[in-house]
C-alpha cells in the first residue's frame, strides 16, 4: 500500500494524533519511567560504550532513524488509543477473529520497543555532541484498524529495507561506530518479528520473500515527509543532509502495468515522458528502468497522470516493491544512481 494512497483515500483522521510528552515521559523518561518502559518492552537499552565522534554520513542516519522512530511512537500510540477508546472503525467486531486483549498486549509492546528504539539513537547523537531529535506533529489519515495494520507493514517494510544501508554505513566508517551496525541487526531482527505479525493479522505468510527489498535512505525520508505536518519538526527535516522527493503517487492497482500520479506546481522539472523512466527496486535485484506513457490530465488540479508496465512476474519479490520517476532510461546498476536520477517518488507497492 502506497503511504500517499493512504493520504488520498481516507477521509478522515480517527483520533487526533498524540502530544508529547506521552504519559510514561516519552520522549524524555525520567529514570523510574525509563525502567518501566524497558519492562513493558521486554528488554532494557544496551550498555556498550557509545560513539563520541560520528562522520557526517552516520549523523545523518541517526537524524532519520530518530525521526523514523518518532513517527512509529506516535503511530502505535494512537493506535492503541483508537482500541483501546472503540473509536469507530476499531471496535471489537473490527479486530476480529484476533483476540482483543492479544492484540493490545501486542501493540503496546511494540509501542514501547519503538520508544527505546528511539531513545537509544538520541543518546548516540547526545554522546557524540549532538543534538536530539525531538518530535514533529504527525497526521495519520487511516480510519480502520485493517488499514492501520496495513500501513503498519508498508512502513515496516521501508524500515527493512532501509536500515541495512545504514548498517553498512556504520561498519565502513568503523572505529567507535561498529557497535553501531551490530546494534542495528538487532533492530533489524525486532521489525522483522513485527512485521510478520502484521502480516498475519493480514492473512498473508508471516515472512514474504527470501530476499527483502532494500531502498536508499533518501526514499524513507522522502516517504516519512509525507506524515509529518509541513514546518512542525523542531529541527526542520530539511537540516537532515539527505535529497527528497515530491510524492509519486499510485492510480489504482497494478496488474501487468501500474498507473501513477504526479502534482505539477510549477517548482519542479517536469521531464518530457520519452526522455523519462520508471525504475523498480524488488527484492535484492538490480533495479528495473521501464519506459513509461506520454502525460495526461487536467489544468485544474495541475495533475498529470501516466502509465508504465508492471513487471511484477520477471521476479520481483513479494512484499514491498518501491517504484521512482527517473530522469533517462538507465541501465541503473546502483541504488545511488536511482537516487541521482529520481524527479518524485517513491511509489510503494505490497503485493503476495
């Protein structure tokens, strides 16, 4: 599921999202607070020494994984609030066949294991003289537990896909940073165990494919913008030294060929269809460039609109699929030169 799709067919928010600082001291808990939340987690934060010097490039990542991880507290809390409180859309019947009471035990855990999450990347930052990231306000347009859970896997998904980038990163770099890229395999470890219950809550096999996506750091941060109210982040999103790109959003469901969108407002380049591609990550193959249709629209809403194939069968995996609009026709051997190349996207695709 696209992240704007869920921006573009809900027509409204359930429940406001939540204010910080959460109940249990979220985002800053006192010591007796942090000892609960690390219970309620099921494990505490880890005490190797941390980094006190970070490159440029490891700062950067640690600015988005905070970010990313504000974003899934403020998630999962309003989640559970919508449970928890009935709201409509999220009611018993709407929970069934799962038990009530498994699934609020579920996603409070998961709440407070995003908060040390989020924690623990903060006190990197701090260490290595750094300021914390602190939250943003956050809109969540999804109305329903069934799309709350599938928004949950789309970007748990990106999650996946992204942080082995940043792992790589941390174990290049080396020296003090090391720990880094071992702690991040953890992390790695507990999104993919809640990402299969996501997709069991789904009816679809707990694990996807044998081989995940992987997407670049820009992309998560382009996708993240999208749930953030514009010039609400303390630090502006914009510090973070990482492109991004405006929305690239899905028109309908792909079967053999894919239709998207794009907003036109006359800020950007819009480039001439037949000089323009759609590439595709999936699994870990080399992305795929495919041409794409000539624009149409209409003026009013400064909208274009155009086709490309869908190529799902020559061996994409199942899951997530993320799909970019590229300047030129590639071959794109690198997830740089996607990154390089890219107008707008990414689009996100979930498909068993």
């Amino acid at each position: 599921m696209r992240l704007t799709t869920v921006l573009a067919f809900a027509a409204g928010v359930a429940a406001a999202p939540p204010s910080f600082p959460l109940p249990d001291g979220f985002p800053n808990p006192s010591r007796g607070q942090l000892s609960a939340i690390e219970k309620t987690a099921g494990g505490s934060l880890g005490d190797y020494p941390l980094p006190t010097t970070l490159t440029p490039a490891a700062i950067t990542s640690l600015e988005l994984l905070a970010n990313n991880e504000l974003f899934e507290v403020a998630f999962f809390s309003e989640l559970l609030s919508n449970i928890t409180n009935t709201v409509t859309g999220y009611g018993f019947s709407d929970l069934e066949p799962f038990d009530r009471d498994l699934i609020i035990k579920s996603l409070t855990a998961i709440l407070k294991q995003e908060e040390v999450h989020q924690i623990g990347a903060n006190a990197i930052l701090v260490n290595a003289k750094q300021p914390p990231i602190a939250p943003c306000k956050y809109t969540f347009p999804v109305r329903s537990f069934n799309a709350s859970i599938a928004l949950a896997q789309t970007f748990t998904d990106l999650a996946l896909a992204t942080i082995p980038q940043i792992q790589l990163l941390f174990a290049r770099d080396g020296g003090d940073e090391t720990q880094n890229a071992i702690t991040l395999g953890s992390v790695l470890g507990q999104e993919g165990q809640q990402d299969g219950f996501f997709r069991y809550i789904q009816k679809k096999t707990p694990s996807a494919a044998p081989f995940l996506t992987g997407a670049p750091a820009a992309f998560a941060l382009s996708a993240l913008k999208q749930f953030i109210v514009p010039d609400s982040c303390p630090k502006p999103l914009s510090t973070i030294n990482l492109p991004t790109f405006p929305p690239l959003i899905k028109d309908g469901r792909p079967d053999d060929r894919a239709g998207f969108k794009i907003e036109d407002d006359g800020s950007r380049e819009i480039v001439p269809a037949e000089n323009a591609s759609i590439v595709y990550l999936s699994g870990q193959n080399l992305p795929v460039a495919v041409s794409i249709t000539p624009y149409y629209g209409w003026s009013h809403d400064n909208s274009l609109f155009f086709g490309a194939p869908f190529p799902f069968d020559t061996g994409f995996s199942n899951g997530l699929t993320l799909a970019v609009l590229v300047k030129g026709k590639g071959p794109f051997t690198s997830l740089d030169a996607v990154v390089n190349a890219t107008v707008y996207g990414p689009a996100l695709f979930e498909r068993d």
